[in-house]
C-alpha cells in the first residue's frame, strides 16, 4: 500500500512537469492578413470612433453624492501658519513640562 500512494504522489508531482513539454500552437499565426478594403473598413471606423468620442462633453459636475446635503460648498482646511512666537517659547528638555 505504501508503494501505490508513493507512485500516486510522485504522479501528481511530475505531471505539471510534462504540461510544460506540450507543443506551443498559435492559433493567430494561420490566419491571412487583411485586405485593403477590409484595413480601410477599420480605419473608418477608428476614424467614427474618435469622433463620437469628441461629441462627448466633459463632466464638470461634482460627484459627491453628500453635496446636496451640506449648506455651505466645503472648503480646504489651510495648514496652520507658523509664527516666531511658537517657536520660541518652547520649553527646555530637562523641565517638568515634559
């Protein structure tokens, strides 16, 4: 019984080892290349594609879906300022303030 699952684990640990073996098929490599009607077909198409795309207005809406709800438009909070006095008055390192 020992021998049967040994075999059965060293199958199932070689067998990704043979997938890799597998011959690579490229299935996009038979195909014929395009025709010129079939390259001017595309190039109109691409051509109405990036026009539709023009006709499309750019959204100036906000998308918070809370804006409704607040009565004044929210603002960014301004960094608070440094000044001198701050500063200066900080207290030594030896002090019972730390």
């Amino acid at each position: 019984m020992k021998l049967f699952r040994m075999a059965a684990v060293l199958a199932v640990l070689t067998t990704p080892v043979f997938a890799q073996d597998a011959p690579h098929i490229n299935l996009l490599a038979d195909q014929p290349s395009k025709t010129d009607e079939e390259k001017e077909r595309d190039a109109a198409r691409d051509k109405a594609y990036k026009e539709t795309l023009k006709k499309i207005p750019d959204a100036k809406a906000s998308n918070d879906p809370w804006g409704g709800m607040r009565t004044e438009p929210s603002k960014p909070a301004a960094p608070p300022k440094a000044s001198a006095t701050n500063t200066a008055k900080k207290p030594k390192a030896g002090t019972a303030a730390n």
